[in-house]
C-alpha cells in the first residue's frame, strides 16, 4: 500500500522526467543529424513534439498538486484565515469547472480526430494519443485540487501558491 501511495504522490514526476530525458536526448540527436550528417529524420522532431504536448498537459496536474500555478494573493491577504479558506474554495470550485469544461472539449477533439482515423505525418501513430493528453491532464488536475483542499481543510497540509504580486 505504501508503494501505491508513493506512486501516486510523485506520478507526474514519475512520467515527466523520463519524457524529458527522452526529448532532450531526441533532440540532440535530431541537431547532430542536421548539421553533422546534412539529414534529419522528421519522426524524431515529431515524436519531441508530442511528447511536449503531452508534458504540457500532465504538468497542469503537477503545478496543481504543488500548488504552484501562478496567483495574484493582493486580496487573499488582506482577508482573515477563514476568508482566505472561503476564498481558496471558491477558486478551486472555479478551477475545477474550468478543468470539466476542458475535459469536455478535449473527449470532443480526440472522438473527432478518431473517427476520421487521422494519424501522424512521420510515427504513424493515431492522433488521438496526442489529443488525450488533454482529458488525461484534467482529470489529473481535478483530483489533485480536490486531494489538495481536503488536505487544506483537515489542516493536514498547507499548499501555498506560486504568487505574482
């Protein structure tokens, strides 16, 4: 059990940095094929690009779980702690919905892009692995804010938000 919660708490992680690793390395060796060798394959450049977007989506998730996404606190401290409490509530219920609304758009693009079977230009792959990584990163995003403000509420932990004052 400790082994799952382990995971759990550090999952993102688990995943974005081996896809770093990955398109770091893929990225050099898509420079060292062009100005070495005069020739660079396009499945390489493509494949960093998914992986990219896959990063982006899934570190919405992580920002969240860390609290970390940017915030402007001008009004949050000037409130007492039980207003910022009610105040941090309201933006996570906003934050959840715009997560769903999201959610929702994105099921919409990847049941699109797969019924018309459309597939990357180099790797082949189906486009809809790319597009998921949309719904993927919400749902991740609206259980780790979810996760985040019960621990918030029960006083177990404390998240403090990236702040832009």
């Amino acid at each position: 059990m400790k082994t799952l919660v382990k995971i759990w708490d550090h999952l993102e992680e688990y995943i974005l940095v081996p896809s770093l690793m990955i398109s770091t390395a893929l990225i050099f060796y898509q420079v060292v094929m062009r100005f070495l060798f005069k020739d660079a394959p396009s499945w390489s450049e493509e494949a960093v690009r998914y992986l990219y977007v896959w990063q982006t989506w899934l570190g919405v998730s992580y920002a969240a779980r860390n609290g970390t996404h940017l915030r402007i606190t001008m009004i949050k401290d000037r409130l007492s702690p039980k207003g910022q409490k009610i105040l941090e509530l309201f933006v996570t219920a906003i934050w959840i919905g715009f997560a769903v609304f999201v959610f929702i758009q994105g099921m919409a693009a990847v049941q699109t892009i797969a019924a018309f079977g459309q597939k990357s230009t180099a790797l082949r792959i189906p486009m809809q692995i790319c597009y998921a990584s949309i719904p993927v990163g919400m749902v991740l995003m609206s259980i780790r804010l979810i996760e985040t403000t019960i621990k918030n509420l029960i006083g177990k932990k404390t998240v403090e938000g990236g702040a832009a004052e």
